[in-house]
C-alpha cells in the first residue's frame, strides 16, 4: 500500500484510541495536491477504516475561478466515491487584519459547527507545511506553542481534528497523486510572494535545502520538540491555575504575585487561552504584570488588546471582552417571567418563607432597573441600611459590572439585590408564598472556538 495510505491508516488508528466511537470524517477539500492526496487516501482505504468519508471545500470567493474551483472539488470527490460540500463566505476581514489569518479561522469555525461528539475532521498539512510554519513562527518571535507549529492531533469542540501527514513531505504526496492519475488546483495565490508563508516556501527554504538537503525534516524535528515543550508548560500551567484557585473568568493575586516574570507570563498565557479568547502581544502581556498585577489596592487598572481585556478588582484579575452595557430604564416585572438582559437573566422560583413575601409585594407593583445612584437598603437580617456601593464591596462586585446588574423594586423602594438579598420590610415571614430570586450573569468572555492553528 502507498505510504500516504499506511500514515492515514496509522494516524486514523491513533485518534481512535483517543475516541473509540468514531463514525464519520470529514476532509477539508480545498481541491489542491494535498488534500486531493487526502480524500484518495481516506476514500481508497474505506475497507480498513469502514467509516463514511465526506468533504468539504471552503470557497472564500476571493478568485474569478472560485465557482469553477468548487465545481471541480465536487466532481474529484464524486469520482472516489464521496460527496463534496461547499461552504461559501459572504464575508470579509476586518481593515487591518490579516486575509490569511480571517480565512483560516473562517475554515476552522465551519468545521468545528460540524463537528459532533463522533466525528474526526481531517487536514491535509505535511511536513513542508511545518517546517515553513517554524520559521513563520521564529521570525515573529513566537515561543514553544507558536513554534511547535501544527498539530497532529487536537479537540474541534466535541470532535477530533486529525492531521495525518505532518512527518510526509509533499513530493511524496505529489508522487501519490500522480500514481493515481488525479488532477488538482493550482492556487495562483500560492505564487504570490507578498504573502510570507509563500516566500520562505519559494525563496528561503530553496536555499537553506541547498546547504542543508534535510533542512524541512530536521525543522519539522524542531517544531515536534516544541510541542512536546508546549504540552509540558500547559500541564503545568493547569497544576498552578488550580493552585491559585484560577476560574475562567477569574485570577486570584495573593500567591501570584511571588512567581518569577516567566512563571506569571506562562499562567497568564494558559488562563486567556483556556477562555477561548487570543493571546495579546508580548509588550500587553508585559504591561499586565507590571501595570495591573502590581498596581495599588485602591486602583482598577486594566490592560485591552484585540478580542480580550483584563481588569483588577480586590487582589484578582478579571478576564473579559469589553465592558458590559449597563442597564438603562425601569421594566415592569411578574416574577413568574423570566427577564433576560445583556449581563445575565433575573428569574425567581416559587417557595414559602424565604426571599420576597408575595402577600407584602401585594400592593406594589414589581419592576427592575439599573442602578441610578444614592439607593440604600437594610437587607433581611441586619440592623442597619447600608449603601448599594457598601453591599457590593462587602460582595467583592467588580464595579465595571455594577451598572448592568439589576435591582428589583416594589413601587418604588428598593426590593431585593438579586444573589445577595432581600429588605427587610419585604422579607417573606416563616410559612409565607414567596419568590427566591435567583440571577444568572453571562460569561463576559467570546464564546468562540479555540483559535485554529497557525497552519
């Protein structure tokens, strides 16, 4: 059997370990040498691996030919016996930021709305493809994640992606391909020498091969070793987030701050990844440590960069995307209804004798507003009225959110701060119908996919 075939076979039989349930895969069919090389050999070896093959082409219509692209993508899967879907995007990158990398995580974000629980996404990335990645990757000062390059194997959300071919150079994909007497696109795009990647691939790496024959093999070696590196620091990365007490959205300070510069920027880095969220630069990650994780108890100082935001509030880092929109106006409210609000939903269960009496909210009418400024309550259970602003420090309520949390009234004294209390005059008696007012606030972080890889 051809060697493209074994390394498919071999790789196909590693993620079936990791995933004993695989039903389906799904080749990311761009038409090109590559991944044709790829659906032959996912297609040709059916009668090992006894799943459906599918495809997908993702068409960005950047090209005149893309229609003419597709239509050939279709018709190669056809002829080895599967089916090819194509995905067109109607959208554009944002002015400034890169085409490359917008379409890159175009194609990662169509895979991963088809991944399930079951499912194995396959790419056709080969050894040139990491050798071209490492030096990518070197030259803008990435460390050990950026400079292992691509993986073999990670999570698409409830699925695997699979790259079967990382340790096979392309001459041997080509040969295969040849062999099988299929024809593929040729990208004019991949000519281009203004794209990066293009010109170590046509003018750096010719010449490095010149002095070193084994130049790709030995950079794919170095971006493996790398990985391995990367594997290492985020398990330990993990053990210390644990350590500290670290939640998603959440850093505590107090033993944070005796760790060496490396060992914070090593956390931070696996903290804000772990969310979903991209990495900021070096200078940002930086100026976090300095500016934010060292500045007084008394300031709330914060650190923004494209995609993520970190704030500090009561010795703990805060992670989010942007600030919340505060809630404006007052809306009328039956707690039997769920309210639902850009921070969060306010909703209440019926109980008897804890949180708000029905009978003493009788003749009030119910609403819910933002906070105004100046509103004191006496919570159930306390001597004293005390200012909102008290209440919400004794909570440790970071105050950016504290404009966008809701407060209930009854006509128009100040009922109940949902998930820290109620006041007393509108506390429920022992054995009375009440409602228990329960506030579920939304992540404050992108709810996106991981970042797809640099490849």
């Amino acid at each position: 059997m051809a060697t493209p075939e074994l390394a498919f076979l071999t790789a196909l039989a590693t993620a079936r370990l990791a995933r004993l349930d695989i039903d389906s895969l799904l080749v990311a069919f761009s038409g090109g040498l590559d991944s044709t090389a790829l659906l032959a050999a996912a297609t040709r070896t059916r009668p090992q691996h006894q799943l459906p093959v599918r495809a997908i082409h993702f068409d960005h219509a950047w090209h005149p030919a893309s229609t003419q692209w597709a239509a050939h993508c279709v018709q190669i899967a056809a002829a080895l016996g599967s089916v090819c879907e194509v995905e067109r995007f109607a959208t554009r990158p944002a002015s400034g930021h890169s085409a490359e990398a917008w379409a890159r995580d175009a194609r990662y974000g169509a895979l991963l709305a088809r991944a399930t629980a079951r499912s194995v996404a396959l790419t056709a990335h080969h050894a040139d493809d990491v050798a071209e990645t490492f030096l990518l990757m070197a030259l803008r000062g990435s460390g050990p994640h950026g400079l292992a390059s691509i993986a073999p194997m990670r999570e698409l959300g409830a699925g695997l992606l699979l790259r079967p071919w990382l340790e096979v150079p392309r001459h041997t994909l080509a040969a295969y391909v040849a062999e099988l007497g299929l024809s593929f696109l040729e990208d004019p795009s991949n000519s281009e020498s203004r794209y990066d990647r293009n010109f170590l691939r046509a003018q750096v790496l010719p010449i490095l091969r010149q002095r070193w024959p084994a130049a790709n093999r030995t950079l794919a070696r170095a971006a493996t070793l790398q990985w391995e590196a990367a594997q290492l620091n985020d398990r330990t990365a993990d053990a210390e987030l644990a350590r500290l007490g670290a939640t998603q959205e959440r850093l505590p300070l107090t033993d944070f701050v005796t760790l060496s510069a490396a060992e914070q920027h090593l956390i931070l880095r696996r903290w804000i990844v772990r969310a979903g969220m991209p990495l900021p630069d070096a200078n940002r990650l930086r100026r976090i440590c300095s500016e934010v994780v060292l500045a007084a108890p008394d300031r709330h100082p914060s650190v923004r960069w494209v995609g993520g935001l970190v704030r500090r509030y009561q010795q703990c880092l805060y992670l989010a995307v942007d600030t919340p929109q505060p809630l404006a106006g007052s809306v009328a409210w039956e707690p039997a209804i769920a309210l639902h609000f850009a921070a969060g939903t306010l909703s209440a269960m019926a109980a008897q004798g804890v949180g708000l009496g029905q009978h003493k909210l009788a003749a009030h009418a119910l609403s819910v507003r933002g906070r105004r400024g100046g509103e004191r309550i006496q919570l159930s259970g306390k001597l004293h009225h005390q200012s909102l602003k008290q209440l919400w420090q004794a909570h440790a309520v970071p105050p950016w959110t504290r404009d966008c949390l809701p407060l209930v009234y009854a006509g128009e004294t100040l009922a109940a701060v949902p998930g820290l209390g109620v006041a007393t005059e509108f506390a429920a008696a022992p054995g009375e119908p009440s409602w228990v007012l329960k506030w579920q606030e939304n992540s404050p972080l992108l709810a996106n996919a991981p970042v797809g890889e640099q490849g």
